[in-house]
C-alpha cells in the first residue's frame, strides 16, 4: 500500500492491450486516496443507452428510425435490463454514427466533470481512456489534460506500448473472456493482417503530438505488471526511471 498523496490527475493511455486499464486498477488499489474513471464506463453506463423501450417519445422519431442510415442494427444494438426497465445498449465497436455524435467526445467530458469533483475532495484521480493518433496531432489530447478543471493540480499522462505480435496474441487471450469478442472479431481484430491494418491507424506507439506532452511511454511487451508499476510510481514522485 502506496502513502496517501495530494489531489492529482494520472491519465493512463496508448496502445490497446498495453496494459493500461489492469495498471491504472492497480495504481487505484495501492493509492488509499484514490478513484478510478473510465471513459469506458461513461459511454456503456449511460451515453450509449437509449431508453426507447419503456419511453418512447411522441415528438422524436423511433430509435430505429433515427439510425436507419447507420450501422447500429442489426449487429450493434441489443437490449439490455436495467433498474428503469429495457433499454437499447448501442455498441461502438465498429465505431458507427450514432456513437460519434452521442458518446464519443462526450465521454470525455463525462470523466472530467467527475474527476474535477474527486479532485475538489483532495482525491487522486486515475484517468483510464484511449486518444486517438488524431487526438494527439490535433493537440486535442494536451487540451484535454491541460483543461482549466485541472490546471490548479498536478498531472501525469502514462502512454502504454506494445510490440504487434504481443497485442495481437494479447487480443486473443482476451477473446474468451470479453463479451464483445465476437464483435471484435467481425471488426478483424483476431485476424493478423487486418489487425495490423486497424492498430497501424488507431494504435500507433509514437502518435504525433505525444511529445509536445510531458508523459512516460512505458513499453510493456516484455515486462510484468510490478515491473510496469514501479516504474509509473517513480514517474508520478518524479523521480527518475532507469
């Protein structure tokens, strides 16, 4: 167990199957005056529900309706019961509209306002989510992190690496115990030469603008997680890594 630190925000970020999310979990157990958000967790517990079921509107178009020109149905859309009753879970593997417009930027929002409260708290917020190349190279990720909610603390940005081959025997160890695997692989993430085709565009280990950002780039290929830990902790004291 870490000692009690100061209100800060710790993103951890990169390359899909570096290991961000298991160390940014890790990183909230061992820090007592720590909470972990996860830009995940904004979209698939609410931004990415639709309440059509149980409330229709009069005034708006069916859900169905709405996204007719979309990908969203057949293939990325189920019901799911919830404590309000059945809603549509809209899924954004295979990044349709309806997430672009409705969840995508959003859920970044979602996480800030949420850890500029936990910061207010004196806690330490462990920031768990994906940015794009794009993001980087637009300089949307630096303004994301340096946001007037966080100016006032300090902040740590961690970007995970991983060798191609090691993601990719990672994805399909994943595969067994990730719901959406079967999504995943319609998408061509456990077929090598589509997988490198998608992470050679979304999952790149030097995107532009990532240098203009103090960070740690932590290359996880070879490494375990204590060895990962240890070195994101001398990078959150600042203390120098080997």
């Amino acid at each position: 167990m870490e000692e009690l630190m100061g209100p800060r925000v710790i993103f951890t970020s990169g390359m899909a199957t570096g290991g961000k999310t298991t160390v940014a979990k890790e990183l909230v157990r061992r820090i007592p005056n720590a909470v972990y958000l996860a830009r995940d967790e904004a979209m698939y517990g609410g931004l990415l529900l639709v309440d059509d079921i149980v409330n229709p509107t009069d005034r708006l178009p069916p859900f169905k309706e709405y996204v007719r020109a979309d990908t969203v149905f057949p293939d990325f859309a189920k019901k799911v019961e919830t404590p309000f009753g059945p809603m549509t879970l809209v899924i954004h593997a295979n990044h349709n509209e309806f997430f672009i417009r409705h969840a995508d930027n959003q859920s970044y929002m979602v996480v800030a306002r949420l850890a500029q409260r936990n910061l207010e708290m004196g806690k330490v917020v462990v920031i768990d989510a994906y940015f794009s190349p794009k993001q980087f190279e637009q300089g949307t990720v630096k303004a994301f992190i340096n946001q007037p909610a966080f100016a006032p603390y300090p902040r740590c940005l961690i970007y995970f690496n991983v060798e191609a081959r090691v993601a990719f025997e990672r994805w399909k160890a994943r595969a067994d115990k990730d719901p959406e695997s079967d999504l995943r692989a319609s998408s061509g993430y456990l077929e090598w030469e589509t997988f490198l085709e998608i992470t050679e565009k979304e999952q790149v280990p030097n995107p532009k603008g990532l240098d203009t950002i103090p960070h740690l780039r932590l290359d996880t290929s070879h490494i375990s997680i204590e060895e990962s830990l240890a070195a994101c902790f001398r990078y959150i004291r600042g203390e120098p890594n080997p």
